[in-house]
C-alpha cells in the first residue's frame, strides 16, 4: 500500500512538472529561430545545386 501511494505521488509530481514546461504546447528542443535557420539553408543549398546541375548540362550540350 505504501508503494502504491509513494508511485501515485511520483506520477503526480512529474505530471505537475510536465505541465509547467509547456506539456503538449511546447515547441519542441530546437528554437523556431535556428529551425528558420536551417530551412533557409536547405533554400540555398537546393538553389546551388540546381544551377550547379544546370551548368553541367549547359557544358556536356556544348561538347557535343
């Protein structure tokens, strides 16, 4: 009986701290700042090499 009553506490207590740290409405381990951050990388990397492709082709139509 005591362990019983001693696990209900436990779950009360980490119940009580989960909702102060936001529960379900936190945002997560990475700040929006640094997601933003990174999207902006993939922008620029997909654009690179897309005209890195673009250059390649232009080069082996030239060849020919």
């Amino acid at each position: 009986m005591r362990l019983i009553s001693m696990l209900l506490s436990l779950g009360a207590i980490m119940w009580v701290l989960y909702q102060m740290s936001g529960g379900d409405d936190s945002e997560g381990i990475i700040p929006e700042e640094h997601i933003q951050s990174m999207e902006k990388a993939n922008s620029v990397e997909k654009t690179l090499q897309d005209a890195a492709q673009k250059r390649l082709k232009d080069l082996d139509e030239g060849s020919q």
